[in-house]
C-alpha cells in the first residue's frame, strides 16, 4: 500500500510535521509515502487520520535544520526529511552529520536556505512611495530562488519598524503596515516610482570603488549576476571597468605632482604647535615633556607609552620600581596593575602617605613578550636600565628625597650600578650614584611570584618593615 | 559654483575608499521594535560589492578632504591638489538615514581630514554620531575613526555612540610613521588604543550599587596598517600586528596594500598594488589569531623575512615542519589538525564532532569540508595513507603555481 501527502504550495513546515508525526507513528516506511503532492492517475491513500502506538522524540537540533530545509525549493525536501526522521528513528545513519551523505545533503539544502535569506536582506532595495499618512511608505521587488519570503521578512520588520514597507516576490508578498507584518500571494514585479537617493547610492558605488585594485571574482563570488538585474548600481560595472585601468595608466603617466602651493606653511605651523622635548629639562615638568617622546632604547617601539612617576614633586621619600607592567603601560601612571597594589597596601598599613611620596620605575616603557592573548613581562637588561637611569636622574635630581628606597634588583642596580644578588643587601642603606641613600628592598612582584606561602608572608613582613623603617628616616 | 550634494558624496566617498575596513557585525544587539530606525548586532552584511571586490556594507565617507597634516601616502594631504569639499552635519545624517531606509547600507564609516585641530575635527565627527543617535533613534551601526591627537575626552564620548572605534596605525614602523605622516605620533596612536581598551573594560564593571555603566564602543576598535609603501618586512608587520592584538585587543588589523593615488607624492613609488602580499599576510594573520600560531613560528624560515607568495603561510609551516605529520585524523588533537593544511577551523571542528560517533574515513572529510587536496599529505585516515607523498621532495611543487615558461625574443 502507498500513501500519499499533498502539503499544498509552497508547503509549510508544520503541516509536513503533522503529517509525519502521523507517519511515524504508524510506522509507515519512507518508500511507501509519496510527498510529492501528485495525485497521478492512481489516487493515494491519504494517511491514517489517529496518531499510531509509535511515538517518536527528535532533537531540537533535528527540528530547525528540518525547518531550514521546508523552505528549500527542492521538490524532494520532504521526502529527505521524512527519510531523516525514519533514520533517526531507527538509530541508523547519522543525518544530522555531514559525513554522512543524507545529512551532507540536508545540510547543504538548510545552507542555500540561509544563503538566499541572507541574499535578501543584503540585496533588496526599496524605492520611496507616496504617502498619505504619517508613515514613510517604501517598496521592493526581489527574486529569491527558495521559499524564503516568511523566514527573510522578520528581519525588515524589526530594522524598518518605523515606516511601512512591501517586499514583493514572484511567489510570495510580504507587507508591513503600521507594526505589522502579513503575507500574501505574490506576482509579477510591480512597478516602481523613480527614487532619487538611487542616483546618490549610484554616486557613491562609483566613486568608492578603487580602480587599481580590480578583482572581479571576489565580486562575482558575493554578489552573484542573478541577482544584478535587481540592484541598481550593477548596471554602472561594465562603465567602471571599462574606465579602470585608463585611470590608473594616467596615475602612472601623471607621477608625482608639484605640492599645493601654500600647502607647507599650513603643516609646517600645526608641526611648530607639538611637543617638543629639550634637550636639557630645566624642571620636573620638562623632563615629563621630554621622557614622553623618549626614543633612547628599542623598548618604546613596543610599549604604549611612557610611564613618569608620579607623586609629589618635594617628597621626601622616593620609591623606585623595576619597569611599568601590563596595566601601567595601558594607562600611562605607576604601580597600578597587581604589584602596584599590594605595595599600595602595604604602604597603608605602614602609614606612608601616598601624596607625600613620588613613585616610579628604574625602566619607563614596559618591556614584554607576547604569549596567545597576554603580554608577559619580561626584565629589562643592564642597557636599557643604563639608558632609562638619565630619567631617574633627572627625578633624582629636582625632587631632591632624602631616600630613595630600591624595589628589586633592577631598581637596586639602576640606583648603585650594582647588580650582586638581593639576599645579602635587602633592609641596608647603600650610598646611590647619586650620592644619596638608597634603602634595598623586594619588589612587590617578586612577592607575589613567590610559590611557597610563608616565603611570601616573610617577604611581605620584610617590605612592611623596610618601608617603615624608610619613613621613619625621613619623617 | 556651490558644491552639490551629489558632488560632494563623489568627493569624499572617492577620499574615503583607502580604508579598507568594512566591518559591521558583532557589538550590541538593537532593533527598532520599541522605537527609532534600524538594527545591528547579528553577522554583518555586505550590502553590494564593488569590482574591486570589496564589499559596501556602511556608507564609508569622510566629513571632509581638507586637512592639514601631510601624510605621504595619503590622497587628502595637505599638498595634495586634489578637490576638496566639506559636509555639513545635516548633509551627512540624511545621507546615512536615507540610504538606510532603501537598505542600501549598514549604517556609517565616518573619517575625516583634520582642520584647524584634532580636537575640533573630532568633536565635529561625535556631533554627527550624536544627532543620528540621540535626534534620530538610529541603532543601525556607526564606526568613527578616530581622530589621532584628539583629547581623550572627546574619545570617550565618541565611544558612546559609535559602535566601532578605529585608530589607523598607518605603517608596520615607528620610523616611517615619523617619516611619512610627520603630523602623527606613533606615542600617542597607542595612547588612544590603550584608552579605548581601558574604557571598554571599565564598562565590563559594575559600580557599588550594582549599575552598569553606559556601553562603550561594542564592536570593539580596529586599525589599518599600509603594506608596501616602506621596507618593512612581513616578519616585522606580524610581530607588530601581534603587539596590537595582545596590547589593546584589537577585533582586527587591517592590511592595505599600498595603491598609487592620484596626485601622488614624490615621497612615496607608484607601484602596482601588492594585492598578493596583502592576502597572504591576511593568511597569517588568520593562523595568528585562530589556529594558535604564534609570529615566531609562521616567520622563521622565511626568505628576507617575507611570506612565500607562491604557497600560503600554513601550507609553508607544514611544508617546513613534516616530521609532525601524517597525522591521524581520529585521534589527533585539536592544536594539531588545525595545523593541516586545507582544514579550516570549522572542518576540524566538525571532524571532532564526528569522530566521536565512529571513525571517520578519506572521503568523510571532503563532506566535512575539508580541502583534500592540500591536505592529502599530512593526514592518515582509514581508507588513505600518503606513503612516501609526505616527505618527497617535489611536495612544494605539486602547489606552487607552476614556473612560467621564459620565450625566447
């Protein structure tokens, strides 16, 4: 015995699933159901009316691709997913992969479906038409290869909400009137009022376009010739083309040309408005100026910026870290990333106060390493410590603190020259190259990398210490 | 004679074409159901395609010509005797809106040339962002270009209204930023970059009292970066590339071959683009941001420190690299089959996803969409082993465009 199952035209996705629900659950086998709607010189069977003993549960997955694929015009569409569905049902084949052939078919059908429905939000243009009422009033014509005219229409509806549209189809009408969307029967293309924004759209495709840099597969590709006959600009292509390479043949004939005259004092008075740094700051300010535009080392081609100190210009106390990290390289001021607050914390607890202190680095740009999405710290070597020590110096010099305390090993060597291990010299008071009183302490980074617990809780301790011991010196 | 409108769209719409971003997807999801005009949010969509196939999603055009910095390589610089012209706010708002509604475009692209001063230029950009915005109700897409120099405020507010932020970088190198474009700073480019970032991931935080703060640029910054108009090499454009990717997260850098402009100066050679070199860096950059190579790796071998232009970046990584392959293709990692060349990101996932069920064989991965053809020698499958294919000697030449046959004269 054989069935057949008439859907109608174009057929709608729910009632194939009301038909094959039936289907299945008679347990009624692909071959013996006849989708196609032909009624033929035998008439089928239609379906038995109750749902059979057999019922059938399908992934939400299942449904949408079935769903993508009813709007295909592929007149087969809903015997493959009838086929699917038996095949799911009785666990064999895998048609919801695509290595498998019926799934790969599938697959590629649900593809062309939202290939078209994105042809069409892409390729409809609507023309202005009169309006009486409050409401702007636009319409298009369009010809969509697969029954897409519903699925593609929600889309209009929630960009276009504010004015009244109509996208016309051979098969299919959608029309959205004051909110709301209906669909009705289509035709053939109506015809539509001259708009003038089409002749501005056309300005714009011609001159955006670049003619030394044609490459027409890349436009065929995209934008397929079916569908040029619709699209208002395409008919200029063939003009642009034409016109493409006598324009940049006359670019290379015309070479370089003479500059605009009074083009030179225009430039040359916005250059004369930028910074500019001297050679020799006279002031705490001027070597700012300066060390912004540092180009001493390689580092500042890398970093973001350069990272001053900060703090009071008369502190007393000065802190010196190694280099600025990741976040203080993004906003340009010290000790802001982890390192800087657990050292903002300690200095709360020690009650150094911050606006009596000037904080910085040995090192004004970051140096790093790039690893996946991170930028990992990596520690400045003794020449770039030597060529950013100019920078200290000159905070050194007019600031004038009565200590400086050295956070870590750059730090210590950047303010002593000397670079032997930390261990031994961390809580003395070495004479700086400066010649003033430099306190060896631990960076607070170092701190933080430390593996075990109570090593990092001593550290700790010890920078706690340090830094009171600091103010008290200076108090 | 006064400009016309159509005059000025060609002017500017013609300054506008060098940039070569076009993007319009990701950021905040809008639509105008409750009030206003428009939509954005989902995948981007190209409107039309030019025959320089490049696609027209947003109507990209600049506020004006005039500027005032004189940028070598650039078509609107100072000295350039090119026409100028200048939109008016209103001019530019009705040509976004009406080109919308006939769905000709996503939304806008607005640069600009600098007059009088970075600051003025770029607070007459964010007035048009506003007007669409705020006047309009417009929630179809808008990126601004950022304006180098401009004060940080100024930046901060053209983020809220603009979806996209960019900041063109210009050139792969500090030096020849400095040489060509002596107006710009390289400095104070990142400056903007690392703002940019640093305001988004403010927004990310909510405030004591549980409030989000207003949404900052959401699709994120890019920038464009000029290939073939210095010496740099590909080694230093992808090690520069990175630093932008890792420093201020950037969506994407742009590569745009250098192309001969009308008007041009005598600082800079009139080639024929390097569209070639252009799309292989594009490859790389590919590998760089979604198949887990680093620079190091794609570079090292290269010959002067350029891309093969005959076989592309992966093909030539594996080529150099054959002692890791043939690799199984049902028990290989993930990080390793996205190393063969000719499985793009979405067929390895699709072949892990379809292993699981059972052992996948040779002609599975052509349905899965794989590239066989490339990737024949670096995989073993039930059904196909390459032998000896994996380390002949001629591997290179099987994909390279064959040698063109010199004649004689």
């Amino acid at each position: 015995m054989s069935y057949g199952v008439d859907l109608g035209d174009p057929g709608r996705f729910d009632d194939w699933r009301a038909a094959a629900r039936l289907a299945i659950s008679h347990r009624i086998p692909p071959d013996q159901i006849d989708w196609s709607g032909d009624t033929g010189l035998f008439a089928a069977t239609p379906l038995p009316r109750e749902l059979g003993p057999h019922a059938v549960n399908v992934s939400q997955v299942f449904l949408k691709l079935a769903r993508s694929v009813s709007y295909n015009a592929a007149p087969e569409r809903f015997a493959l997913l009838y086929q699917a569905l038996w095949q799911l049902d009785r666990g064999t084949g895998a048609p919801l992969s695509k290595a498998d052939p019926l799934g790969q078919r599938l697959q590629l059908m649900a593809k062309a479906v939202s290939r078209d429905i994105h042809k069409m939000h892409a390729f409809v243009r609507f023309r202005e038409m009169p309006s009486d009422g409050p409401r702007r009033r636009f319409a298009a014509w369009f010809e969509p290869d697969h029954h897409i005219v519903e699925p593609g229409s929600t889309f209009f509806a929630k960009r276009f909400a504010d004015m009244d549209w109509l996208i016309a189809t051979p098969r299919q009408t959608a029309r959205f009137e004051n909110r709301v969307l209906s669909f009705h029967p289509g035709g053939a293309r109506p015809d539509l009022p001259d708009d003038a924004s089409e002749g501005l759209w056309a300005t714009y495709f011609a001159n955006i376009f670049n003619p030394a840099r044609v490459k027409l597969d890349a436009m065929r590709s995209e934008m397929p010739k079916k569908y040029w006959k619709n699209l208002p600009e395409t008919r200029l292509i063939p003009e642009m083309l034409q016109d493409a390479e006598a324009r940049v043949q006359r670019m290379r004939e015309a070479a370089a040309s003479t500059p605009k005259p009074g083009a030179a004092a225009i430039s040359t008075r916005y250059r004369a408005t930028m910074p500019v740094a001297p050679a020799l700051p006279e002031s705490l300010e001027e070597a700012q100026q300066a060390a912004l535009q540092c180009r001493r080392c390689g580092l500042c081609e890398a970093a973001t910026q350069t990272v001053w100190g900060s703090g009071a210009a008369d502190a007393r106390l000065m802190l010196v870290g190694e280099q600025p990290g990741d976040r203080e390289d993004l906003e340009g001021r010290p000790f802001v990333g982890p390192a800087g607050q657990l050292l903002r914390q300690v200095m709360m607890e020690t009650g150094l106060p911050e606006d009596k202190l000037w904080l910085t680095n040995a090192v004004k740009h970051f140096k790093f390493t790039p690893r996946g999405k991170q930028r990992l710290h990596q520690n400045p070597n003794s020449a770039e410590i030597d060529h950013c020590r100019w920078w200290l110096g000159l905070e050194l010099a007019f600031i004038q603190p009565q200590l400086v305390v050295a956070l870590g090993a750059s730090a210590a060597y950047a303010l002593t020259g000397n670079d032997q291990p930390l261990t031994a010299r961390r809580g003395t008071i070495e004479t700086g190259l400066h010649g003033g009183q430099v306190l060896i302490s631990w960076h607070p980074s170092g701190i933080l990398r430390r593996q075990d617990a109570a090593a990092q809780k001593q550290a700790r301790a010890e920078l706690t210490a340090d830094l009171q011991q600091a103010w008290a010196c200076v108090a | 004679m006064a400009k016309t409108l159509q005059d000025k769209l060609a002017i500017l719409s013609d300054a506008a074409k060098y940039d070569a971003s076009c993007a319009s997807s990701g950021g905040e999801k809008r639509d105008s159901r409750k009030d206003g005009l428009g939509s954005s949010g989902g995948a981007g969509i190209c409107h039309a395609y030019t025959p320089d196939g490049r696609c027209i999603s947003l109507l990209k055009i600049l506020m004006t010509n005039f500027c005032i910095f004189d940028c070598a390589y650039c078509i609107n610089r100072v000295s350039s005797n090119v026409e100028r012209a200048r939109f008016s706010v209103e001019e530019v708002v009705s040509l976004t809106l009406e080109f919308y509604r006939r769905n000709y475009i996503e939304g806008l692209f607005l640069s600009s040339g600098i007059i009088k001063s970075p600051d003025q230029t770029m607070a007459d950009m964010v007035r048009i962002a506003k007007t669409l915005r705020v006047d309009h109700g417009f929630k179809g897409y808008i990126h601004l270009k950022t304006i180098p120099d401009a004060a940080p405020e100024l930046i901060r507010e053209a983020g809220l209204y603009a979806d996209r932020l960019s900041i063109n970088i210009e050139l792969p190198q500090d030096d020849s930023v400095r040489k060509f474009a002596p107006e710009k700073r390289p400095e104070t480019i990142r400056g903007a970059m690392a703002q940019v970032r640093v305001e988004q991931e403010a927004t990310k935080e909510r405030s004591h009292t549980g409030k989000r703060p207003p949404k900052f640029a959401p699709a994120g910054q890019s920038t464009q970066m000029i290939i073939g108009a210095d010496g740099t090499n590909d080694a230093t454009i992808l090690q520069s590339s990175t630093r932008l990717y890792t420093g201020y997260k950037l969506r994407r850098v742009y590569y745009s071959a250098f192309s001969p402009i009308p008007d041009a100066s005598a600082a800079l050679p009139l080639i024929q683009p390097p569209l070639l070199r252009e799309h292989r860096l594009y490859q790389a950059d590919w590998l760089l941001r979604f198949y887990g190579f680093d620079a190091n790796e794609i570079t090292t071998g290269m010959q002067g420190g350029n891309l093969d232009l005959e076989i592309d970046p992966k093909l030539a990584w594996a080529l150099q690299h054959r002692g890791l392959f043939p690799l199984d293709v049902n028990r290989a990692s993930r990080d390793l089959l996205l190393r063969v060349p000719g499985f793009g990101v979405k067929s390895v996932d699709r072949i892990i996803a379809a292993r699981r069920n059972r052992a996948l064989r040779y002609e599975d991965l052509t349905r899965l969409g794989a590239s066989m053809k490339k990737a024949r020698p670096f995989i073993t499958a039930p059904g196909w082993t390459p032998g000896g294919l994996t380390d002949s000697a001629n591997l290179r030449a099987q994909f390279a465009p064959p040698p063109e046959q010199l004649l004689l004269i």
